[in-house]
C-alpha cells in the first residue's frame, strides 16, 4: 500500500490565490489511473488555498484560533480544493473518497494528534481511494491549528502499515547545487540545502518534509511532478530518504 502526498505547489498555483493548475492536477490523475498499485492512499496539500488564509488569521500548526471566521476560510478552502481533486480523480476514472481531516482528527493539549483509521482501511479495501487534505484541526485549548497534510501522510503511513511513501513536488527530489541527491538518512546530512518554500506556506517546506519522512517505518521518496508514475510502479525515482536503522 502507498501514501502518496501531492504537494500543493503542484496542483496550485501558488503565486496566485485559490488557482489550481488544472493541467498538472489532471496529469497526476491521469498517472495515478494508469498506475498498477490499486491501493494508495492520497493527501494533498493547500497550495494557494489554505495557506494564504492561515496566514492572515496568524494560524500556524501551534498557533490556534478561537475566531469562527478563520476556522471556516481555512477548512472551506480546502474543502473546495478536495473537491477539485478528487472531481479530476473521478474524470480520469479513479474512484476517489473524500476524507476531511478536520472533522476526523483533534489535538491533545501538547499537540498530540488522534487520527482514528479505520474508516480509512475500510475505504481502501472497498477499493476507493481516500483523499485527504492540510486542513484545521481543533485542538485542546488553543482553538484550531493547522495541520499539514506531511503530518498526515506521516500518521497514516504508521497506522496503515504503507509499504511506501511518496511526496510529490514541484522539484524533482531534494536538490545540492542543482542535482538531486538520491539518499538521505539524517536531517544532519542536508542542513545546508534545506530551505523555505516558496510562496506562503505556514507549515515547514522541504525541511519539514524530509524530517517527517526520516520519521517513518517506510522508505519515502521525493519527486517531481514528471516521475510519479514511474514511482507508483515501484521505480527509485527523486531521492529516497529513509530514518530506518540499518
Ligand atoms: O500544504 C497545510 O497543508 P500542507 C494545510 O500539506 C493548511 O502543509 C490548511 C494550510
């Protein structure tokens, strides 16, 4: 089984508010139809939906909010988003699930994150494929926060026992002076290279992503947009970044 993160700079266009980049957002779906693994498991990111208007309420994954106002730009925008998705998923003849995290998920007071998976196991083996999304979550007193769809594809990659992981990014792995480096096995090893995203992002860009990624049970791999089918089908595509000991 695969979770598969579709970054939101790639379906979206970030320089531009609540734009999704219709051709790069059918070509996943065309590669996600044409792929051989039947069971993936998919979450995307906010790209220039949810982002931008986190940023105006100052909502962060710590930061929260009590205001009614914010929690509903925030998980509308993306529920509009999902909705785009998995409407191109249906075209190109998948059978997509929309999975809402916010009404699934909650945070303790320390942060902690109970995302319950059955419901999503069940989904995957009706032989649907869930679409999950960043989205708000409440969280014990401090209103709602963010969270992200790495933090998600991270949980669910634990919690369903995924034999692999993928994010899909504009670039096409985590790049040093231009080339993508094809391993990586700790955070330390590529300090120098990770920076910000590009655009608002209020949730960690390429650093983030890797250490999620260093974090699970699972071999993850960064790549761009050109490579997805090939990593659905199994091939060593971007770079291959696994925390697991030897
Ligand atoms: O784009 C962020 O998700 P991400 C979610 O996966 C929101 O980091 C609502 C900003």
């Amino acid at each position: 089984m695969i979770v598969l993160k579709l970054g939101g700079s790639v379906i979206t266009d970030k320089s531009t508010p609540e734009t999704v980049d219709e051709p790069a957002l059918e070509r996943a779906a065309t590669a996600l139809a044409a792929a051989r693994e039947r069971e993936v498991v998919v979450v995307h990111g906010a790209g220039s939906f949810g982002h931008r208007h986190a940023a105006a309420h100052g909502v962060t994954p710590t930061e929260g909010t009590h205001d009614p106002e914010a929690l509903w730009e925030v998980h509308d925008a993306m529920r509009r988003l999902n909705d785009r998705v998995t409407g191109a998923f249906r075209a190109a003849g998948l059978a997509p699930a929309p999975v809402h995290p916010f009404s699934l998920c909650h945070r303790d007071a320390a942060g902690a994150l109970t995302l319950p998976v059955g419901g999503i196991a069940t989904t995957l083996a009706e032989g649907f494929v869930p679409v999950l999304h960043g989205d708000g979550v409440v969280h014990r007193d401090r209103g709602v926060t963010i969270l992200s769809g790495d933090e998600l594809v991270v949980r669910l990659a634990r919690d369903l026992g995924a034999d692999r992981v993928g994010l899909c990014s504009t670039v096409p792995g985590v790049l040093r002076d231009g080339e993508v480096i094809g391993r990586i096995d700790a955070l330390s090893e590529v300090s120098d290279v990770l920076d910000g995203a590009e655009g608002v992002d209020v949730t960690g860009g390429m650093a983030g992503k890797v250490d999620s990624l260093l974090g699970l049970g699972a071999p993850g791999r960064v790549f761009g947009p050109d490579a997805l089918e090939a990593f659905l089908d199994g091939e060593p595509v971007g770079t291959l970044v696994d925390g697991r000991e030897d």
